[in-house]
C-alpha cells in the first residue's frame, strides 16, 4: 500500500523546503476518489504537506487548523508537482503551495500548536 508519492528531488533551507514529487497513480488515496477520474483528494494534500514538513522543517507542534486554503487546478496521477513548504515559527504557520508547470493547484496555512 503506497501511502506517499514518489520524492524526485528536496532543496531545503532553514525555514523552507521545495520537493518534486511524482503523484504515482498506485497512491491508496486515488482509490475511490474518483473511480472514473482520479484525482488526489485535498486533505491528502494538506496530510503530505505536513509530513514533508515534519521530515524536512523539524516542526515542534501538532495540526491546529487551517488558513486560506484553495484548491484551484487537479492533481491527477503520474503529475510531476513541486511542493512548496516555508516555516514561520514566531507565528507558527506552515505555507504550502503545490505547482507544475505554470498551473497552481492548491495553497494555504496550517496552523501548528505547541508541542505538549
């Protein structure tokens, strides 16, 4: 059972992080969303959005909400997309944007509650 995409390349910086990922159509997340056109559903999106942070930005907190959340083109199987994650931890927001090419197909804020 495949659970996250395929990683092709990570540039990370201290508070930032840009990932290719294959979106490989054997991820379980396409199963049933939707049978006759798959697409990668949203809170996968934000699901992978915060473990590549966790990997890569060493976050210190769990999910306390979203922000400014829009889903604006499909991720359908076997797109290559560059995922986008920037850390502000005086505000403890995490940013995400998920692109290829010249199309933007999701962004927006999670919300990261102290760690306890």
């Amino acid at each position: 059972m495949q659970r996250k995409p395929t990683l092709l390349s990570a540039k990370a910086e201290t508070n930032s992080v840009i990932l290719t990922l294959q979106i490989d159509s054997g991820l379980e997340d396409f199963k049933g969303h939707f049978p006759t056109f798959p697409i990668l559903p949203g809170v996968t999106q934000i699901d992978l959005a915060m473990r590549y942070a966790e990997e890569f930005l060493a976050l210190d907190g769990q999910f306390g909400g979203m922000e400014v959340i829009k889903f604006q083109d499909p991720i359908l199987p076997e797109a290559i997309v560059t995922l986008t994650l920037n850390w502000d931890p005086e505000k403890r927001k995490l940013y995400f944007s998920y692109q290829s090419n010249d199309k933007a197909h999701s962004s927006g804020r999670v919300l990261i509650s102290e760690a306890k």
